[in-house]
C-alpha cells in the first residue's frame, strides 16, 4: 500500500517556465513533509519541507503548498532552470509515537529543457 | 553544512560475503540514522532506525540478523549485510538526523551486487 504517491513518472518543461511537481498522500497522521533532489549517482538533497500546520513554504525559487483536505502537496519551480533537471522525492512524516521515519514517494524525474 | 558520507558506494563481492557499510556525519552530530534500500523504479523503503547507544528499530520484514547495526558514535553508523546472497544485491542508503524535526541528510548511498 503505497502512502505516499507521485503519479508523473516523469515531467519535461521549458526553461523559464515553472515546474509543478504534485504528491499525494493517504495517511492522515502525517504531519511533516518534505521535498528531496536527487542527481544520478549521488544521495538525495533535502530540498524545502513543510509542518502541517502551515499551507505554503517558500525558499527561493521554490514553494511547497500543502493541501491537508485533499491529501496533496505540490512543488513549485519558478523560473526552471536545466539545473533543476532531476529526480525529486516527496516524502511525509509523522512525529506520533515519537518515530520520525520518512515514507517516500517514487520520484518524478524533471527535465528542463534550455 | 549537514554532509553525510556514506563507503563503500559500490561492492561486487561473492554469495556468503558479509558486507560492511559505513555511514558518517561529518559536521554535524546525528542523534538518529536510518538505513533505506532502494530498489530499481521503487521507492526509498526504510529499514531500520538507529540512535545512538542504543538497538536499533527494525521495520517489518528486515531481518535483523540478517542487517546488523551499529551505531557506536554520534558520528557514525554501520550497516552489515551478513553473508550476503543475489536477492541482496540492491541500493543502500543512510541518512543521518542532527535532533527532532529536522530534516535527515543523506549519503550517496552503496550499490551492493552479490555474484
């Protein structure tokens, strides 16, 4: 059973342009969540999270926005850079319990072209 | 800040090896690392927790005989595949966590292929 989904495999956009990467989520007890970039080869990058006390984060060209009531979060990448080009993992957490273990999505690899 | 080194990140060894995994925080102190395997087109899946001084919490279907860890330090965590066999060959990554709420930084992760 799959908690933490990420539909588009994969996503192209043009430079400049913004980049919408989306996440559902079924478990209700998550609280926290966050976004990782992950280039070939290497581990994944803590990119920008948000608590579930909050709708919106923002940090730079990137934004996070949590929708408790649908389940769903989103990335926003605004301008895309071919930088950006990666896989990015949304994960969720749940501080209940004490235990802080993230359950991860399957990725979605962004392609920004120039 | 907040790097992660995790060695070896490749190991090509013979069905029975044990395989020992080595996961470092190297700026900063990490009360807990997890240990994650990833599978091709699949998911980060945890595997297990540890803190440090402590056992470590193993999440459902891990063998814990089967991955010992330890985590002697507040620096540094190891992962054991004992006598490894072809069904774990797979990708193994640590990451590691500074205190509660905080976000875990992760390694580059080892590719483990067991002949």
């Amino acid at each position: 059973d799959q908690q933490v989904k990420q539909n588009s495999p994969s996503l192209s956009v043009q430079e400049g342009r913004i980049s919408i990467l989306n996440c559902d989520y079924t478990n209700s007890m998550f609280d926290y969540f966050l976004w990782y970039k992950k280039y070939p080869a290497e581990g994944p990058t803590f990119l920008i999270s948000i608590s579930s006390i909050k709708d919106k984060n923002e940090d730079g060209r990137f934004t996070v926005f949590l929708n408790k009531s649908a389940k769903h979060l989103s990335l926003h990448i605004v301008p895309s850079q071919p930088g950006d080009s990666a896989v990015y993992f949304c994960a969720a957490s749940s501080a209940q319990g004490g235990s802080e273990k993230l359950v991860f999505g399957k990725g979605t690899k962004l392609t920004v072209n120039p | 800040g907040a790097v992660v080194s995790q060695h070896p990140s490749r190991v090509i060894c013979k069905s029975g090896t044990s395989v020992k995994i080595e996961c470092r925080s190297l700026d900063f102190q990490a009360t807990t690392m997890f240990w994650y395997r990833q599978f091709p087109k699949q998911s980060l899946m945890l595997m297990a927790t540890s803190n440090e001084g402590s056992k470590a919490t193993y999440e459902q279907g891990v063998e814990k005989d089967k991955f010992l860890i330890n985590h002697a330090s507040l620096t540094l965590s190891t992962l054991t595949v004992t006598s490894a066999h072809p069904e774990d060959s797979s990708f193994y990554i640590c990451s590691a966590q500074g205190s509660f709420n905080q976000p875990q930084h992760f390694g580059d992760g080892t590719r483990l292929s067991i002949l």
